[in-house]
C-alpha cells in the first residue's frame, strides 16, 4: 500500500455521538451533541471522562457555572435530535421546535434523555483551557442503562446500543466482532 497526505486532520478520531445535558440559569434543560469526548483513568479502576468544548456555546457556559451535566448516548433513532440540537444553540433560547421527554438526573443537577439507552451522570473534577476550547475531565457519579440490555460485567456489546459515530458524517455501528483474545491466544 502506498500511503498520501492529507495534512493535520482528525476525523478518523471517533467516539460514539453524545448528547450533553446541562441546565440553563433559568433552571430550562440544554442539550447538544459532543463528541470530542474521551477518557482517562485517574488511579486503579477510577476512570474520568474527557469531554471537550470549542467557543462559547451554551452547554459549556452551563458546565462552567454548574460543574455538572449528563452525558447521554445518541442512537441512530436519535438521529433528529442530534441533527437538530448540534445546529440550534441553547443561546437563542429554548431547544423546543422538536419533542423530547427528559427527567431530572439522579445524582447531579442536569437533564436527562428519556431516548438515550446509556446515560452517565458526571461532575466536573477539574479543566484545562487551550485557545478557544475547554476540556472537562469529569467524575462519573452512575451510568443507567436501558433495562432490556445486559451489559454483563465488563466490556459492552455497543451494537445493542445501535450509537451513531461520527466523524464528519453520521454512521451506525457494524457487527460484534469478539472480545481481547477472541484472535490470539497468549
Ligand atoms: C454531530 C455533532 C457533534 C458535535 N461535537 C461537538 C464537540 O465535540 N465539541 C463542540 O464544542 N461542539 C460540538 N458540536 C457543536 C455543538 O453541538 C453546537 O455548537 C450546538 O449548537 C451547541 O449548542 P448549545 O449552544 O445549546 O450548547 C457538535 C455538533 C454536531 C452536530
């Protein structure tokens, strides 16, 4: 294979698309996809999730003030609402031109998606600024997951979760391939 250059881009950096929930001042829900979203692991098994944020959009001023937010897997079937949070700003006032349900979360003051099979309740430990964004590493205080899906106990089969990944372009996930080991045995 004969390799090109195509300069410094990231695309193929992906994660599952997340939708961050986060309270307005005025106490109103904010919701907008993320997925500059990473993780980190603090000591033994304490894992930080890594959530990153460009300019001055609603949610990251909510972070900034609040500390606290949810972190709500999309699924394909969500993808409208991605579409449509990620292209309105919470800024110009309430996301409301498509209906969704949301609740309280349990352990953190932010909104939750109704939706969203996989949702992780975090705080923020602590940021670093670079330029125009903001970098969250953030505590995660529980996960709930839809109740139809066993997740076992390690390792997760995501194409139960039918995520959209995106990397400039909205994709679904392919087949459950294996565990480590599943191809080589040490
Ligand atoms: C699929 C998708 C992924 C996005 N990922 C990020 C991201 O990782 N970081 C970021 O700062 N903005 C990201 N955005 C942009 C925000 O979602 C967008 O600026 C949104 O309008 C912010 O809404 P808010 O002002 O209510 O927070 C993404 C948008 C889309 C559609």
């Amino acid at each position: 294979m004969k390799r090109k250059s195509i300069g410094a881009r990231h695309e193929m950096i992906v994660q599952p698309t997340f939708i961050i929930g986060t309270f307005n001042q005025d106490g109103t829900p904010d919701f907008a996809p993320i997925t500059w979203v990473s993780k980190t692991c603090e000591e033994g098994d304490t894992c930080l999730i890594v959530i990153s944020m460009y300019g001055t959009k609603q949610t990251k001023q909510n972070v900034l003030r609040t500390g606290q937010l949810t972190v709500n897997l999309a699924t394909t079937g969500m993808l409208p609402l991605v579409d449509y949070f990620g292209q309105t700003s919470g800024k110009e006032g309430l996301k409301d031109a498509l209906p969704y349900a949301w609740g309280r979360a349990l352990w953190v003051e932010a909104p939750t998606l109704d939706e969203s099979p996989w949702v992780c309740e975090c705080q923020v430990a602590s940021q670093v600024a670079t330029g125009e964004s903001d970098t969250f590493f953030c505590r995660i205080r529980d996960v709930q997951v839809d109740e139809e899906i066993d997740v076992g106990g390690w390792g997760v089969d995501l194409t139960a979760f039918d995520p959209v990944i995106y990397s400039g372009y909205y994709h679904s996930l392919g087949k459950y391939l294996g565990a480590i080991g599943d191809f080589y045995q040490k």
